[in-house]
C-alpha cells in the first residue's frame, strides 16, 4: 500500500493521467479524407461533455482485469454496485487460487459488508478518484492545443468496431494555468486522441511527459521526462464504452526522498450488464458464483484471456 502522501501525489499524477486516459493513439490503417468541418477543439470539447454526461447516467457492469507488473500478473473480477466497486482477485499469473487463497480473498472483501466504517472509506475514495477524473476530462479542451491528423477505424477494444475515428495530435496550451495540482500534469504532456465524431466519444489518448513536472514547486514531488500512459475506451454494448485497456509507466519522485517506480498495463474484457441498484454484498456473492466457476474449470464470464 502507498502511504498517504504517495498516494495523494500518485494520484494526482496519474488519475491525471490516467484521466487523460479516456483514450488516444497509436496509428492503423489511416484513410485518406479532409478534415472535419467542426475545429478539433470543438470536437474535443464536445466529446468530453458527452463522457462526464455518460459517466453519470453509465450502465453498471461485471467485468475481468487483468493487470500485468513486472511482479508478474493479477487478475480479477469486478462488478460495478450501487455502493462502491467490487474487486476479487481470482489468480495469480494466470494460476487460479487454491482453496485456502480464496478463503482469504473472500474474507479480505466481506470485511466492507462486516465493517460498514471500511465500506464508507472505500466509497469516499472511490468518489474523491472520480471527481479527480472528472476533473482533468473537464480541462482537457483548454489544457491542450489540437492539430487534425487524419482518420482511422475503430477495432476490437478501441471505439467500436468499424466506424471511423478521428486522430488530433495535442500540445500543451501556454495560456493554460492549472486550476489545481490535479491538472499540474497536463502542463507537460503531448501525444495522440482518439475520437468517434458521431457517437461523441473518446476511444483512445496517449501521452507522453516530454519534460518533468514538479508538484507544489517541486517540493512535494515530480514525474520524470518520458513517462508515458495510454487508455482505450471501447463500445462494450449497445453503444455504453468502458476503458478497455490502460499502460501506465511513470517514474519520479515524492518529498525528495522517496522514489516512484510505476510500470502496469490492465486489460478490461467480458463485460456483462447487472442491475443498477445491486448492493456490495451482492456483488461479492456474484463473484463468488464466477469465482467458483473458475476454480472448476467450467466456462465462465471472466476466465479468459
């Protein structure tokens, strides 16, 4: 676990990221078309209000994660639940658990339903990283200058299937003056986004730090030059999109003395929908079901690859 000041700054940085994370680049097929008649930054701006609009009125999923360090891989099911979200570890370097491993598992995530004070806490972080996001969504229409840079089709795990993309290359804004240490991070950034023009979607951003950027003048912490994070965001059903895919590799430093080493890539997949107003601990008794499922060896929403 991070103490709380990394964790503050970790967060910061990379929910900052990370939130610059609803999705961009990596080029495929290009098609040769003009650009559009809206400005990028305009088809930005649009783009971002449709995913704060979506992000509250979203449908609720059960899902896999599977998130590879260079520890070694972890993966989990988790369901979205009116409470807060649902995550329980299911293998370990694509091993499943033996028995007494998910007597433990099972006991780590009922403490929120047998402890209502952790369940409160677990809320309230999760509340306070979505508002971060929210908040970085937010400034990514002024944050950033946008250059049209051709099309492509969506694919498997980027937008949806078959429909066309647009790719803006962006730069930082030098009139941009971050509101917060949240969107400190974006002052440093430029790559690639991905946008879906008719559904109004982000389905890829991909940035990458091309200098170091301090926190509170340097002295609370900095990232490195060359950090770099990538999101895909996909249509999973019926026109709901999910983040798809996301690649974090972030090194820097906190209060002088610790350092930050973080290298990740999670995979989202098997997206089912589950009722809107299910509680934690039905949740957790849905992923037992799945869990079980996975240790039989039986066909299951969240055991594949």
């Amino acid at each position: 676990m991070l103490d709380p000041m990394k964790s503050i700054l970790v967060r910061t940085a990379l929910r900052t990221a990370l939130a610059a994370v609803l999705a961009l680049n990596l080029s495929a097929g290009s098609v040769a078309e003009g650009p559009p008649e809206d400005t990028p930054s305009e088809l930005v701006r649009r783009a971002v209000a449709n995913e704060i609009k979506s992000n509250k009125q979203g449908q609720k999923y059960m899902c896999r994660q599977r998130k590879e360090t260079p520890a070694g891989s972890q993966t989990k099911l988790m369901v979205e639940t009116q409470d807060a979200m649902v995550g329980m570890v299911v293998a370990y370097n694509d091993q499943p658990l033996n028995q007494q491993q998910r007597r433990d598992e099972y006991g780590r995530i009922e403490r929120f339903v047998n402890q209502p004070a952790e369940l409160e806490r677990k809320r309230k972080q999760e509340k306070e990283s979505a508002e971060r996001v929210s908040l970085i969504l937010k400034a990514l229409p002024d944050a950033f200058l946008y250059e049209y840079d051709g099309t492509e089709t969506g694919r498997a795990g980027v937008g949806k299937s078959g429909d066309p993309l647009l790719r803006l290359k962006f730069r930082p804004n030098p009139r941009y003056d971050p509101p917060s240490r949240v969107e400190q991070v974006l002052t440093g950034m430029q790559g690639v986004v991905l946008l879906d023009p008719q559904k109004q979607r982000i389905a890829r951003i991909d940035g990458t730090l091309f200098k170091d950027v301090g926190f509170g003048w340097g002295i609370l912490g900095h990232l490195d030059r060359g950090g770099h994070f990538q999101v895909d965001q996909a249509d999973v059903n019926d026109d709901n999109w999910a983040i798809a895919r996301m690649d974090l590799a972030f090194t820097g430093r906190i209060l002088l003395l610790k350092s930050i080493d973080i290298k990740s890539t999670e995979i989202y997949g098997d997206f089912h929908p589950v009722p809107p107003d299910l509680t934690f601990a039905q949740g957790i008794e849905l992923l037992k079901q799945q869990q079980a499922a996975i240790a039989q060896n039986q066909p299951s929403c969240c055991n594949s690859k």
